[in-house]
C-alpha cells in the first residue's frame, strides 16, 4: 500500500538518528506502525483486566525449584 502522509520534520530526523543506518524509509514506517499496532494492542488488554470480576482463577503451575530438577550425581 503506499501512502502520502505529513510527518513533523523534527520527529522523522530523530527517528533517522535513532534507527538502524541500514534501515530505509519503508522499513522506518513499517516499524513505526508494528509498534504502534502492539502498544495500542496491550492498552485495550490491559483495560480488560478486571472486566471479567467473574470469571473463575486459572489454575498455574507452580514452578519448579531447580535442586529438584538437577540431574548430576
């Protein structure tokens, strides 16, 4: 997809500066949305986190202690 966008000249130099110098513009925006996808992502899930009051707890493992696991002799 291409797109014509305006972007505020001080931000993009300073994603320039802070990128990969092998990293071209397509990759630079390509990157910038990924992120923005995940950020926005983990706000909506952490906004659900106490939206299910009834569900019931999941149980988890516990985890093992490493004596235990410890195979040598």
């Amino acid at each position: 997809m291409r797109a014509t966008v305006t972007i505020d000249d001080a931000l993009y130099q300073r994603a320039l500066e802070l990128a990969d110098p092998t990293m071209d513009k397509a990759d630079l925006f390509r990157e910038a949305i990924q992120t923005f996808v995940r950020v926005q992502a983990a706000k909506r899930l952490a906004a659900l986190g106490s939206s299910a009051s009834d569900m019931p707890d999941i149980p988890r493992r516990a985890a093992q202690d490493s004596s235990q696991t410890d195979t040598a002799s």
